[in-house]
C-alpha cells in the first residue's frame, strides 16, 4: 500500500526538474498525478508515468492564468470527485543585482512565483474545504531564509511562501488542510545548471555535505509533507539544504 494511496495530486511546474521527480516518487506511492505546466514536454513526462503504470495526466498551462486554472480545476474535480494536494512547485528566476534588475524583471518573477502560488491555492482551496482534508505544498528556497546576491525578485518570493503557509495554516486547518513549505538548498536541475560553473563550484564549496542535492532529495520531503505521517504538521518550512543555512 503506498503512501498516498487513492489520493488525487496537482504538481505545478511537473514537467521536469523537482516537479518532475515528485510526479515519480507521488506516482510510485498511489497517487493519481495531474501535471501543471507551461512547457510541451509535459505531454513526455505524462506519457513516461503512464508507461510505468502510474495515472498521470498533463494539462499545459500557466499558473498565471486564472480562467485556465479555474476550467482546469473544476475539470479535475468533476472527473475525479476529489482533489487532495496542490504541490505549488513552479517558478522561475531572472537574477540581477538591484542596481541592474528591471521593473518587467522584477513582475515576472513576482506574478509566477508569489501570484501563481496564490492563484493556484485560490482555485483548489474551496474544493479542498468541500471534502474536509487537502494538503497544500509549496516550494520556498534556502535564500528566501537567508537573502541571496542579485536574486531581490526571486527572495522577495520565496520568503512570502514562509510567510503565506504560516497563514493558510491558521486559516485552513479546521477543514483538516494543511499547508507547508519546503525550502530546498542548491539542487541539481536545468534551473541551477543557468548558473556559470565557476558560481556552482564555489557554492558547493560552501555547503557542509559538499554536493548539490539532487531533485529526489526534495520530492521526498515533499512527500512526507503530503503523507498521513506529516497530518500533525502545519505552517512549518522544511529545511532541505545539506546543511548550508
Ligand atoms: N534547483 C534549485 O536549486 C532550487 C533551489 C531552491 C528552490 N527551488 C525551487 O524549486 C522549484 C522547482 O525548481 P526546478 O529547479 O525544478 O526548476 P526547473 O526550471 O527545472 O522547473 C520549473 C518548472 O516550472 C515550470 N513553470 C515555470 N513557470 C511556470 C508557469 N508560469 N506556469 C506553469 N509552470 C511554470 C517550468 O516550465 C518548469 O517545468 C522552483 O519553485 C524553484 O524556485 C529550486
């Protein structure tokens, strides 16, 4: 028996990366998986979950379109009578120093990675509610805890996700919801591998356990976050970093 076991699962930005490896490791434990994401090789991914017997589903979307969110949602829920995790794991960075960021610069980042997790919980909540019990995930970072050198956009996002599950967490649990968040530390994906080889060297220099970590090592968390183990935890932000912060 898996751990999520007949358990209805929107993974935000699945297509590839961490989303990805969660829509794996949620697919291996029973859950029936609907992958949210702008890129065309969600189709791919869906196909490849399917092909290892899992239920997996892609719809290609923005989280920064409400109407698709809110048709997609209410599609979900009449098909399966249920919707039980939002893992809002999308987002995007477009680093500059203050100095050098733009205005477009800084509202990008700002309507995927804050407006989108708002606009994705907006939509699933009331569904959550209708049925008493939801799960509510959402990916802050390490440098949302500890501010980072030109990311003023991406950490005035990631540190709001600390703040905004602290506060579904004392809205929402009498409905049974929990919501929490998981800031992962420096990960190996095609978002960290933007980054010059000579920046990654010198972070992982700084990072105790002296590696990067690995999409898995997040998915996990998550998981745990979205199994019955984790029903007693609520607005807490899960540290998964190697030990750099
Ligand atoms: N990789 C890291 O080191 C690291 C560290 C801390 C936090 N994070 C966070 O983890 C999450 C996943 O990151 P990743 O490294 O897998 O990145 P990634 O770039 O590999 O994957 C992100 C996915 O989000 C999707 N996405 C982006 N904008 C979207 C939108 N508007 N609507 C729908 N989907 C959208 C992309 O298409 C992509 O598939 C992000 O929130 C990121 O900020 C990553």
């Amino acid at each position: 028996m898996g751990r999520l076991e007949s358990k209805v699962a929107i993974i935000t930005g699945g297509a590839r990366g961490i989303g990805r490896a969660t829509a794996e490791i949620f697919g291996r434990e029973g859950a029936k998986i609907i992958i949210w994401d702008m890129l065309e090789a969600g189709h791919q991914t869906a196909q490849e979950l399917r092909d290892q017997g899992y239920v997996a589903e892609f719809m290609q979307l923005s989280i920064t379109d409400v109407p698709a969110l809110e048709a997609a949602a209410r599609d979900i829920f009449e098909r399966y009578g249920q919707i039980d995790i939002l893992v809002n794991n999308a987002g995007i960075t477009r680093d500059k120093s203050l100095l050098k960021m733009s205005f477009e610069e800084w509202h990008q980042v700002i309507d995927v990675n804050l407006t989108g997790v708002f606009n994705c919980t907006k939509t699933i909540v009331p569904y959550m509610v209708e049925r008493q019990f939801g799960r509510i995930i959402c990916t802050s970072s390490v440098v949302g805890q500890v501010g980072n050198f030109g990311q003023t956009n991406y950490v005035a996002t990631k540190a709001a996700i600390i703040g905004m599950v602290k506060t579904w967490a004392k809205e929402l649990g009498k409905y049974n919801i929990t919501a929490n968040a998981v800031a992962p530390g420096f990960i190996k994906t095609d978002m960290t591998d933007l980054i010059p080889e000579e920046v990654r060297n010198q972070t992982v220099a700084g990072i105790p356990v002296k590696c990067m970590g690995l999409p898995e090592d997040i998915a996990n968390a998550y998981l745990y976050l979205a199994s019955d183990e984790a029903s007693y935890v609520n607005g807490h932000t899960l540290s998964v970093n190697g030990g750099v912060a």
